[in-house]
C-alpha cells in the first residue's frame, strides 16, 4: 500500500453526475474509504438513477457492483448542491461542455471548429463562491479549452465572501467509455496542472486522494495550461490515428489490399503499436468531434492556420469515412422499400452511449433513400435509437412530401440480433460488439431472401466464413 500522508481531506464533492462524474466519484469513494464523496446533479431523474444501482443511468461494465458496495456507506448522489458544496473541502467541476456552435468553412482561413460551451462550468464557479463559507480546492475534471481554469479562479475570487479563498486545479480524464472502471482504476496517468506559485498546497491534497490507489511515479504534474491542452491534445493523437488507418482503408477498397492485415503489419513495428489502428466507419462519441472541433478553433484563434488546417483534416477525414460507408451500400443494392438490418448503434462497443454515433448517419442515409431499418444494439434504450432516428425523418416529411414515409413506422427497434435479421434483405454492421461474431450466421441466412448482404462496417466478423454460407460479403477496408 502507497504511504498516505495524514487524511486532511475528508468530505469531496463532484459537481455533474454523468459518465465521468459518476464513475470517477465510485472509483474514489471505494479506494479512500475514511472520504466522504458525493455527486450532485440539477437532473433529479438521473440522480434518483444513480441511487438505484438495478437502474444506471448509464452502463459501464463492472460499475454496478462498486455502487452497490459503496452506495450510502460513503458514496452519496443527491440533488442538494448547495449543501454539497458547503461541506466540502474539496470539489470536482465534471460537468458537460458541449460545442458552442459549429462553423465547417473551406480554408479560405475563416474560423472552423467549435469553441466549447463553458456556460455550466462557470455556473458552477458562481454557486460554489456563493454558498461557500469555507475555503475549497477547485478541481476542474471537465475538458475545457487552455485558459479556462484561470477564468475559473477569476468567478471564483469575483464572487467569493470575505476570507474565503479557492485554489483551482486542472484534472483532465482520460477514461474510455466501456472501460471507464478499468482505466480509472489503473489509470496510465493522473495529470494535475496548477498556476504552481499558489497552488502546491492544493496540489498535494489532489495527489493525496489519488495516492490512495495510484502509483505515485503515475501522478503527473504540469502548469495549467499544459494540462488543459494535454487534455485536448490526448484526444486529437488518438482520434488522428483512427482516421490515418481509416484514410488507408479506403485505398486498400480501391487496390484490393485489406486493412486489416496492412494495421496488423504496421503496428507490429513498436514505434508504432497496434492500439488505435483499427478501421471502422468513423469515430464517434462525446468527445473527439467536440475535442478537436475546440482544438481547430484554438488554432484558428492564435492565427495558426495551417495548424488548425492539419487537425480539421481528421474531422474531414472521419466525416469521408461514415459517408463512404453509406453510399457503398447504397451502390451494391437498391435499399427503396427494402428491410435493412441494423446490427449496433452505440458509438463503439461497452457502453449505451449513441451521442455522436455513427451509426445515426448510416441509417439516416439509409433511411433517406427509403430503407426500412430493424435495429438491434444490446445497450442503447429503443426509446433513444428511435428518437435520434425519426427526429430528422419527421422534419424531413415535413420539408418533403415524397419522403412521406419516413418516420416512426420505417424504424423498429428489436431486443435480439436473430429478430432484427429475419426477413431481411441485408444486415449492416454499425457498432463492433463482440456478440455479433458469436450470431448462429446460419440459421440468419435462412431467414433472409436470396442474395442477402452482410455489410461489416467494423470489419469485425469472419468474412470466409459467412461467404461460404452464402452471404456478399461488403467489408469496411476490403
Ligand atoms: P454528461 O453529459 O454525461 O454529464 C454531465 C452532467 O452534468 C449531466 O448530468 C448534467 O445534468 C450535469 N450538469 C450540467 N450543468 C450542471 C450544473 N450547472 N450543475 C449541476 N449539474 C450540471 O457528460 P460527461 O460525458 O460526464 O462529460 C463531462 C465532461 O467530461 C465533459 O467536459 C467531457 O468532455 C469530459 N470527458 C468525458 C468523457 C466521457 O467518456 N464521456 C471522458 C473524459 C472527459
Ligand atoms: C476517448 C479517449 O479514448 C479517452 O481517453 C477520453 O477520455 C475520452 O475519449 C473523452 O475525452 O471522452 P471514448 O470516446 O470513450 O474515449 O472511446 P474510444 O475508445 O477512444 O473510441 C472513440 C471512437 O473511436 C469510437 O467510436 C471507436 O469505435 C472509434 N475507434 C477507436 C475506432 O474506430 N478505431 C480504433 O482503433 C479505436
């Protein structure tokens, strides 16, 4: 066990109870047991949620069993955040900060990306300079853009009572959705930026908690604007890397070569590694859309154009992908009137979340030239997968007339793959869960009209063997 050093630090707050709030607070709540955490949200139904561990809000493998242990022992959700804030000593800001607004321009050097949406973080400042009566650690563990932290200390001094003071830090989080326990349990690192001439104090609180369970050669420290841009600048590498393999795969379609034994090959070299080479229609999620789109107009901003030139490319590139996708199975088979099976709608595999999925813009496409969609996925509600589906279909019937049956009726939502598949005339692979591969391929193809199609935009399932069922097989970088 790490030497701890003696507990000052005894009740923490997390303001926003979300996929990062929730998760990061029972990770400490279970490894700091002597601290008292608890995660506060202005979204009543998603902390009652939170306080019935049968019911998430949201899935992550392995969570459930950690709120159950720690859940009103020393891990408390509630909608009183003044009273929160109050009795901390310590408080996390993990709140959502969505894009501001998206311009796509050409290069002409006009601004592209999306400043992010600061507004419920510095809400956040304002509320905990007026409740508090004692002095706290801010801790900043949404992902904002670089200079955000010190425009947090300047509400918080704006706005704090007399003799109150706040010290902010910023604490990046770099978990992954679907393996949010694992990577906050064994983090690779805990970065802390801090303005280091009046925040070393508060610092070693912050590392305090962390000691508890991590490494200390893991806990990084840096300025605080280098740990707000090692935040974006994590995710524009990773995203970087999806799209170089994704731009290669679109060249082994066109030279017969596949993707992916090319990503095998290459990442074999270990200057290079396998991680983050693996070909798909396109990233999607909360994050890496919003992370760069914030990366592009920091550059563009700073006047940086042909840095800002170089990271848009990634966005352009992913948005090349989803589409191409799309319109390969629009030209090998004529979807008017025809079932399409949609396997997965999740934006990667492990997790419900759909925000950003590309799964929406597949089937939208689909649906435009008059699909009808069976959609399966094992963790996305119905409820969400038919909102983010018939939204934009309803407008469109609105708009126009000859799209008059797109809506409700074109999309059904099932509970098993098999039920999805039966009936019809190709099945589409959106989302790589590992359960697609282990479907009985051949009791789905008797189901199906002859000439049925697998379209495998994950590239994930065995393509010699469903061939050799009888299934066309179209497959993402082949
Ligand atoms: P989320 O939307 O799941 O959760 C945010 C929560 O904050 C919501 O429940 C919302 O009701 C609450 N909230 C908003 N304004 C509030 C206010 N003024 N007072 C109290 N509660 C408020 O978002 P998330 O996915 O958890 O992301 C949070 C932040 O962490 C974002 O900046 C995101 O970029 C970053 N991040 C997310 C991930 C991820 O995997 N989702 C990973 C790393 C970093
Ligand atoms: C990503 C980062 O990996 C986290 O470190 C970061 O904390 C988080 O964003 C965030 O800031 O929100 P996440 O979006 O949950 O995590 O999931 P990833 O595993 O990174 O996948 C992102 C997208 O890229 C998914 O759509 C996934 O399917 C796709 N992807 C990933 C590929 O297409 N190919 C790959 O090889 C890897």
């Amino acid at each position: 066990m790490p030497q701890i050093p003696s507990p000052q630090i005894t009740h923490i707050c997390c303001i926003g109870a979300g996929y990062v709030g929730g998760p990061t607070s029972a990770i400490i709540s279970q490894n700091c047991p002597s601290i008292k955490v608890t995660v506060v949200d202005t979204d009543a139904k998603r902390i009652s949620a939170w306080n019935s561990p049968a019911a998430l809000p949201i899935y992550e493998p392995g969570l459930e069993a950690i709120i159950r242990n720690q859940l009103n022992i020393n891990l408390f959700f509630s909608t009183d955040i003044d009273k929160a804030i109050a009795e901390s000593q310590l408080i996390f800001i993990a709140v959502n900060t969505p894009p501001l607004e998206i311009i796509d321009t050409d290069c002409s050097g006009r601004r592209r990306g999306a400043g992010a949406d600061l507004s419920a973080v510095m809400e956040c400042a304002q509320r905990i300079a007026r409740v508090s009566t004692s002095s706290k650690i801010i801790v900043e563990k949404s992902t904002v853009p670089c200079g955000t932290s010190h425009e947090v200390g300047d509400i918080l001094q704006k706005y704090a009572r007399s003799g109150v003071q706040f010290q902010v830090l910023s604490n990046p989080e770099f978990l992954s959705e679907g393996t949010a326990v694992r990577d906050l349990q064994h983090p690779d690192r805990v970065i802390i930026g801090s303005a280091l001439q009046t925040a070393s104090e508060a610092q070693e609180h912050l590392k305090y908690i962390y000691k508890h369970w991590v490494p200390a050669d893991r806990i990084i420290t840096m300025s605080q604007w280098s740990a707000e841009l090692t935040k974006l600048a994590s995710n524009a590498l990773l995203a970087q890397r999806v799209s170089s393999i994704n731009s290669l795969s679109a060249l082994c379609e066109s030279l017969g070569a596949d993707i992916k034994e090319v990503a095998r090959g290459c990442g074999a070299d270990s200057r290079i590694g396998g991680d983050f080479l693996r070909a798909s229609l396109g990233f999607g999620g909360s994050c890496f859309h919003k992370d760069l789109s914030s990366l592009v107009w920091l550059c563009d901003s700073l006047r940086l154009t042909p840095v800002a030139d170089y990271w848009h490319q990634v966005l352009l590139m992913n948005e090349f992908q989803t589409s191409r996708f799309a319109q390969r199975i629009l030209s090998t088979i004529n979807v008017r009137g025809a079932r399409i099976a949609c396997l997965g709608f999740a934006f990667k595999e492990g997790t419900g979340d759909a925000r950003n999925t590309p799964a929406t813009r597949v089937c939208r496409e689909l649906l435009t030239a008059g699909a009808r969609l069976s959609v399966y996925d094992p963790k996305v509600p119905a409820d969400h997968i038919l909102s983010m589906l018939t939204e934009e279909a309803v407008e469109s019937t609105a708009a126009n007339s000859a799209r008059v049956d797109v809506g409700y009726n074109c999309v059904s939502v099932c509970s098993r793959a098999l039920e999805a598949i039966e009936g019809a005339q190709a099945v589409v692979v959106l989302t790589a869960w590992p359960e697609f591969r282990c479907i009985n391929w051949e009791q789905a193809l008797q189901t199906m009209p002859a000439l049925a199609h697998i379209f495998d935009g994950q590239a994930m399932l065995d393509h010699e063997y469903l061939q050799k069922l009888g299934f066309q097989v179209v497959s993402m970088g082949k």
